[in-house]
C-alpha cells in the first residue's frame, strides 16, 4: 500500500477544493459551487486570510497576476512613461514604468524589458491597484542585479507570510427571517463599506478634422479638455464633449464662454464615472496634417501628454540603438521587448519618407487626436451583487 490510505482523496488532486479546510464534510453539491465561485470574486478593499485554512492557500498565492524578474538580471535602464515634473501645466503622477534589463547568465547577455503598470484590470470592470514591494525599488537602478522570482509589484491580496486574502472575515449568526430564504444573506452597512471592489474604465475621445473639444476642466487663462492625471471626473459625469466644426457659427460657438458651456442638444458628450479618478492618459496624434484642424490652443493638454509619451518611446529606440551599436549587430532580445519596440515605431512622429502612410486603430482612419483616459473608482456593494463563502454558500 502507498503511503496514502486506502480509499483517501490526497489534496494535491482537490482542485480549487483543497482550499476547503472541511472538505469531507461539505456536500458535493456546494464544493462545485464553491469552486466556481472563487474564481468569480473581485479583490475587496482590506481583504484577510481566513483564520482557518488548509495550507493550499500558499500555494494559490504563487499565481497571481504578480510581475517579477523572470531570470538573474541586471537592470540597465529604468524608464518612466510620464515623468512627474513640476508646475501648472506638469505630470503629477506615473503610471507604468519599463525596466530593460539583460539575463545575466545567458550567453548572449539578451535584452528584455519588464512593464509595471500601477493596476492590473483583465475584467470589463473589476481590477486592483498593485502593491510595489518598496525594497525592491528603492534598490531598482541602472547596473542593479536581482534574483529570477524576485517580485517588483504584487496583488494586495497576497500578504507579506504567503497567505491569500480572498475576502473578508466577519461575525455571523444563523436566524431564520425572509432575508435569509433560499441560501440568502443579510449583512450590515457597515460589512457593505468593507466589500468594496475597486473598477477601472476606460473613455476615449477622438478629435480633429470634425470636431474640436471644449473647455469643460479649465478656466478662462488654460484651455483643458479632460482630467489630468490625478483628477476627479466632474458630477455630472462628462469626460469629453466635442462639438462639430461650423465655420458660420464659430462667432457664436467659439467664445470663451460657450467653449466652457456644453450644449446637450448638439454637442456629443462623453460620460465616466462622476467623481472617478483619472489613474492614466494615453494620447496618439497624426502629425501630418499640416495646417492642423484643431484650432490653436485647443491642444495644449493634449499635446503635453503625447510628447511626454513619444519621449518615452523615443528613450527606449535609443537605448535600443545603444545595445545594438555596443554589441556589434550581435545583439538578442526578448519577443516582449520586440513588441514594445513595434509600438514604439508606430507611435513616434512619421518619418518623412513615409508620410503616404495612413495611421489606423482597429481598422478605423486615426483622427488627429485620440486621447484613451482610464479612470478609477470604488463600488460599494449593493443590489445585484452576489454574495458567498468558503464553503459554497450563497
């Protein structure tokens, strides 16, 4: 006989069940259900480890959607998407940061890149705000070696020893009254601010030949379109509004005034999250048209953040250059940072000679501004929300 008894279900072969400290005493039907329903359930804001568990949980904790040094490496370059730089018009915050780095046992010393945004959203809604391990970037720098594994920024539910926090610890009690009829719940406000989910949406507006936006987030001396990085979207919602381009009208439409007054019969709005703060700004712009459409001064917010990107691009073609001019055409990179080279090309000002080219996005002719704002706010649970435990309840 093995060393497993007779007739015994070894937890490496539970699945998602092994996570079920009482296993042999759940029917089959809430194990199915609770297997399904684990991996339905959304990051909560001060999420704990359960108090009783069985030890598979430190294993789950391995894989997640964490970013780390994928061999022994040595960090060449760190880049910053949006440097934050000071005054008025300046980039308070930035969201991603790449990393080059090359393999520091590989033969070929091969060149890659790591990109660490600050949140991770793989759902139409639902995502978290990574938790950067501190110690790792204060030693992050140029010329820097770190382990394979070695995590840069991980999910909050993971904690410091290994353990996973898959949703909240809470009293309860087992009453019978309406609320609680076919496997229902009936929990307090107060457990309701504590489930609370973080989202992340994107809106995007598009610009140029057209249309033009106004001034919904300025004042009378800064024409400001959107949010800033940082800022909170308006109560009534609206990220963008555009309105058609009217040669006839523009006496009328164009003043200072009107600019910062939106029509809602004719102009075309755009809606976030009231209240939502802005987390990240992506501009593309086709910088062919020559005059531009949009009318001077309109672009200023606009333009800041591309040029603040295509800097970054640019960096990262530099660099590439560099390596590739050091290693004497010699020189190996991953497919990651292949890729990111890709788009750094087709975000980068054309080249002259190949102006001819039409720039697209899925398909569609690129306006002469396209600006992509995500946006991130909280979502306190409430109807249609579906709650569980671990235990396949519901």
């Amino acid at each position: 006989m093995s060393e497993r008894q007779r007739g015994e279900l070894g937890v490496d072969l539970l699945g998602v069940n092994g996570l079920d400290p009482f296993f042999g005493n759940n029917s089959s039907p809430r194990k199915a259900m609770m297997s399904t329903q684990i991996g339905q359930a959304p990051i909560l804001d001060g999420n704990e480890p359960r108090r009783i568990f069985t030890g598979m949980d430190l294993e789950y904790s391995k894989y997640t959607f964490d970013i780390k040094f994928p061999c022994d490496a040595t960090v060449l370059k760190v880049i910053r998407k949006y440097p934050p730089s000071a005054g008025l018009e300046g980039i308070r915050h930035n969201p991603v940061t790449a990393i080059l780095y090359e393999d520091y046992y590989d033969p070929f010393k091969t060149v890659g890149v790591i990109v660490v945004p600050e949140y991770m959203s793989l759902h139409q809604d639902f995502g978290f705000s990574y938790k950067r391990r501190s110690e790792v970037w204060e030693r992050l720098a140029p010329g820097t070696q770190f382990a394979e594994g070695e995590v840069l920024a991980a999910s909050p539910a993971v904690k410091e020893n290994g353990q996973y926090g898959y949703g909240l610890e809470a009293e309860a009690t087992f009453l019978s009254m309406p609320g609680t009829i076919e496997d229902g719940f009936v929990v307090s406000e107060s457990f309701l601010k504590r489930a609370t989910p973080t989202t992340y949406n994107t809106v995007v507006g598009n610009w140029g030949r057209k249309t033009f936006p106004l001034n919904l987030y300025g004042d009378e001396n800064h024409y400001k379109p959107f949010p800033d990085i940082g800022d909170r979207i308006r109560d009534d919602g609206v990220v963008f509004a555009l309105r058609d381009i009217d040669v006839n009208l523009g006496i009328a439409e164009m003043t200072p005034r009107a600019l910062r007054e939106i029509d809602h019969g004719f102009d075309r709005r755009l809606y976030g999250k009231p209240g939502a703060k802005v987390v990240d700004v992506t501009v593309y712009h086709d910088d062919r048209l020559n005059p531009s459409h949009t009318p001077v001064g309109m672009d200023i917010q606009a333009r800041k953040y591309y040029e603040a990107q295509a800097s970054f691009y640019q960096t990262l073609m530099d660099e590439y250059h560099r390596l590739k001019r050091r290693r004497k055409g010699n020189l190996k990179i991953t497919p990651e940072f292949n890729r990111l080279l890709v788009e750094a090309q087709v975000f980068l000002p054309t080249p002259m000679d190949r102006r001819k080219l039409t720039r697209m996005y899925r398909l569609e002719t690129l306006d002469e501004w396209r600006v992509e704002l995500t946006y991130e706010y909280k979502m306190p649970a409430g109807e249609g929300y579906k709650i569980s435990d671990l235990f396949g309840g519901i």
